[in-house]
C-alpha cells in the first residue's frame, strides 16, 4: 500500500488479500485501523489511530514505523490504547498510547500495547503508555506501558507507563 490518504473518521483496514502487504505513507483521520484475520503486513510509516490486531494477523511495525493511539477529546476522554492485539506483533519501532484529555477533570492515558488472551507480542524497541490529562481539580493517570492477559510477551526494548499530568 503506497501512497496515503486522509479518514473521515471511518476505519482503515488492512485485509489478508494476495499475500504478506507494506504500508507506507500518511494515513491519518480515521478513527481506527484494523489488521484483519489472515493477513500479515509491515508498517513503515506512521499510523496515527488506535491499531487494533485481530486473532489470526501479524503485524511488524518496523524501525521506521510509528503508532500513535488517539488522543483524548477536548472535553476529557480516555487516551486511545496504541495496539489492542488479539494476533501477533512484532515492534522494531515505536508505539505510544493516546494522552488522557484535558478538562475539569483530566482523563487517564491508554495502553500502549493491550494483549487478550492468546495474543504475542514481541518488543524490540519502544512501547509506552499515554500520558494522563491535566485537569483544573486532578489530573488523569498515566497509561500502562503493556497489559498482559493469558498472552505471551517477549521484550529486549523498552516499556515504559505514561505520566501524569500535574493539576492545573
């Protein structure tokens, strides 16, 4: 896949087609972008929605590509997960969470890496969690750097939880 293109919101999906798939380019304004069963691709670019891996895909974020889940909205939600994997990843490159809105009351980061149950994950460079959102009364918590269900996890990188935001 070469090239890019601009979401309107929708979901971006990566589909098994005729075979193993790069993804380069710019791909942003889409709300999520999923890696369906069976496929298996390669991501050199930057993927800026929550990344979802589905049971049965296999997705290798190289050293040149970067996923960023969603920020949270203006009005206090809950930053994005980076990756809510179900199938297999492998991470050369790096992988942040969406930071926590800010508001009254400032909302908590996501997850950078959510592995269900059955789910690997193998990380050779950078996974952190979102940072959380300031608040005016208190401040969202950093996210998680991984959260492991009944899943395998292999890391020589690094993991790291977001921080939280100071009241404001």
């Amino acid at each position: 896949l070469i090239g890019g293109t601009e979401g309107g919101g929708g979901t971006l999906e990566f589909g098994a087609g005729g075979g193993p798939g790069t993804i380069t380019g710019q791909y942003s304004g889409f709300a999520s972008a999923d890696v369906l069963a069976g496929a298996a691709w390669t991501n050199e670019t930057t993927l800026d929605p929550t990344v979802t891996v589905t049971a049965g895909a296999y997705l290798d974020n190289a050293a040149t590509g970067s996923i960023l889940g969603t920020t949270g909205g203006p009005g206090g939600g809950i930053g994005g997960d980076g990756v809510d994997l179900s199938g297999s990843l492998v991470n050369d490159g790096a992988i942040t969470a969406g930071t926590g809105g800010n508001y009254v009351f400032g909302s908590d980061g996501g997850i950078g890496v959510s592995l269900a149950a059955g789910a690997s994950l193998t990380n050779d460079a950078t996974i952190a969690g979102g940072a959380g959102g300031a608040g005016v009364f208190y401040s969202g918590l950093g996210g998680a750097g991984v959260s492991v269900a009944d899943a395998s996890l292999t890391n020589t990188g690094t993991i790291a939880g977001g921080y939280s935001a100071a009241p404001g």
